[in-house]
C-alpha cells in the first residue's frame, strides 16, 4: 500500500500547458503573467484599497514587507516563537531584533495580551500568524498596534483564499505576505504576495524587488525590458519569473475545488477523531478557510511514540514548528513566558492534507491514529 505523505503537490494539465505556454513564449523573467497573476490576487483578496506586489518566495514577501513598514537597525519586532523560521530570519534581514510572544492555546496564534506585555521603546511592529485552521485575532491586535504606533506585518501564509465573515484575508491588514511556495494550497512552485496600503509603498517594493532600480513595469509587464534606468535604494532579486506566475494563475482558477476539499478532510479528521481522549483537533469553523495545514494534538509525553506508529502504517506526520527560542540563534533573544509555545510544541502533529485529498486516504489516516489510542 503506497504512503501517503503529508504534502501533494497539485500538478494538472492545466499547470503543465500553462508551464508550456510561457515557456513557448520564451520571455522567463518578470513580465505579462505576472502582472496577471497581481491582478488576480487582487481580484481574489477583493480590497480595491490595497496594492498587490508579486516576489520571488514567501520570505522576500516578509523581508520586504518588514522593509516598507520601515523596520530597520535598533528595532524590535514582536513575533510568536512558535513561528517559521523565515518570519525570524526575515527580522534579521532588516537588522533588527525579535522579541518572542507566547501563543493562545486554542489557537496556536499570537497571544495579543502576551504580545502588549512586551511593547517596550524600541518596539516597531508585530507578526501575527495564522496557522493551520485559525486565524489571529486581527481586530485585537490592530487596537494594540495602534495604541502604540506600530506596524503590523501579517504572515498569512496558511490562509490565501480564506476570509474572515465578510472579510478575505489580506482585506484587513496593514501589510499582508501570501507564500505559493511547492507545499502551499496554491502554489507557484515558488512565489509570495505582499500586499500594502499605499502607491507610495507599491512604488517602494516595485524597485526593491528588481535590485532598487527603477525600471519602468509599464514596459516589463510587456515582455520587454528598458534600459534607462536609474537605483535609487537598497533592492534585492526578488523578482516573480513569468512561468511560476503562470502556473500560479492555473491553480487560482481551480481555487474553489482546493478549498472545498480541503474543507472537506478537514471535517472528517473532526468528525473521526474530535471525540480521543488523548488527542484534540482544532476547534475552528472551516467553512470559511482554505486550510493548508491540518494539526491534531497528542498529549501525555505520546507525540513521538504516535508519530513512530503512524510511520509504520504507511502515514506520514510532520511537526510544525520547532519554538525559536529553543534555537541556538535565537536564544538570546528577549522574550516573555512561554508556557503555552513549549506546550503545543511538544504536542502539535501535522497530518495528511493535499488538495482534492480522497476522503479515504482520510479515512486511513484515521484508522491509524484510533489504533494507536485503541
């Protein structure tokens, strides 16, 4: 019986001809579909009140999102340390430092109480989380940011394509980053999304994303290039080639069947294992998600020996994340009480989730887990 790994990616005809097409078209760098793809998310995201810039990956998404709240030496960023390391290492890229914020235990996002205990002087934004299932408490924090000035730089990573009541995900938030890299619910093979408030910071992270040039996209979103043009600030190469936005706009339209089955996985691990003594599963309302993670939690020292039992039925199980504060790194770094990250830390195991995931590879994966607590 084959395994069953805890990503798929999501490869159709339609991925491969679009992969095809621009590459028949014979223009690989920035251009036409690119411009497409911004125009999509936008379209997607519904928020006529922001601006969509298209990168390279999910972390030059946060590192230039970091970099337009200008963020920068002497500052403070608040962050989960139960977080991606890119978030961290993202901090770092604009000299300055995290301070690491304890999670709330439902949720596994940012503890927005926690978070006001560390606001010092120095303090310049946050990083809120969603994770798996849920989402953060985005009106909470933005009271909080704007009590003290701060920026907020909103890792939406798990949550493209999801909305909260009336709101999609990227409507709300100051700076917003979306990740489409190989294991995501929509992927580009590799891409990030910032999205910003402004002209002005559109017209920032324009040039930063071509080397701080300013080379005219009017003229490269025709698959063609100008060669008059000036650097005006710090950039790196961050720019979105045209064939991983074109594969990026061939899964955007099958984005409403990625949603659903992944809703759909979701609710059967809910509805087969939301009853174990021993194990708990999120208690949040997929219907309005598109979940690219799906998370349970093992308590009483059993991760590792569940983890081990699945693996010997053929499942595949993951851990997101190893806490930042337990690295080498991040160590010194200043942080508050952090009982409920060293908690869910030792507990969260990541299952199976792929789009249009069969319900009885669901089935399977439960079967495995009710043996283990049987």
């Amino acid at each position: 019986m084959d395994r069953i790994p805890i990503y798929k990616p999501l490869i159709g005809e339609e991925e491969v001809e679009a992969a095809s097409s621009a590459l028949r078209h014979g223009w690989l760098g920035m251009g036409s579909c690119v411009e497409e793809f911004e125009l999509a998310v936008q379209k997607m995201v519904d928020a006529d009140s922001r601006r969509v810039l298209a990168v390279s990956t999910g972390y030059a998404a946060l590192h230039l999102g970091l970099a337009l709240a200008d963020v920068g030496p002497g500052d403070e960023v608040i962050v989960p340390s139960f977080a991606h390391l890119a978030d961290l290492q993202a901090i770092l890229a604009v000299g300055a430092s995290p301070v690491l914020c304890d999670i709330d235990d439902v949720t596994l996002c940012i503890d927005v109480e926690k978070a006001a205990d560390l606001v010092g002087p120095r303090t310049r934004a946050v990083i809120p989380i969603d994770y798996g299932c849920h989402l953060y408490d985005h009106r909470a924090l933005a009271d909080l940011a704007e009590a003290h000035g701060l920026r907020i730089v909103h890792d939406a990573a798990h949550s493209f394509g999801a909305a909260d009541g009336d709101a999609m995900v990227g409507s709300y938030s100051d700076i917003c980053m979306f990740s489409f890299d190989p294991v995501k619910a929509v992927s580009c093979i590799d891409a990030g999304i910032v999205l910003v408030r402004s002209d002005e910071e559109l017209a920032r992270g324009r040039e930063m994303r071509v080397l701080g040039s300013t080379l005219p996209v009017e003229i490269t979103y025709q698959n063609a290039r100008s060669w008059n043009y000036d650097a005006t600030a710090a950039g790196f190469r961050y720019h979105l080639s045209n064939v991983h936005a074109a594969i990026g706009l061939a899964q955007l339209t099958k984005l409403d069947w990625i949603r659903s089955s992944r809703q759909a996985a979701c609710e059967r691990y809910v509805a087969r294992l939301g009853q174990l003594d021993g194990l708990s599963v999120p208690t949040a309302d997929v219907s309005d998600l598109n979940p690219f993670l799906f998370y349970v939690r093992i308590a009483g020292g059993l991760r590792d020996a569940f983890r081990d039992h699945m693996s010997s039925l053929g499942v595949d199980t993951g851990i997101h994340w190893t806490p930042a504060h337990t690295m080498t790194l991040f160590r010194p770094c200043r942080h508050g009480r952090l009982e409920v990250t060293e908690r869910a830390a030792a507990e969260v195991v990541s299952l199976p989730l792929h789009s249009g995931m069969p319900l009885s590879d669901v089935d399977r994966v439960c079967d495995a887990a009710l043996l283990f607590f049987s």
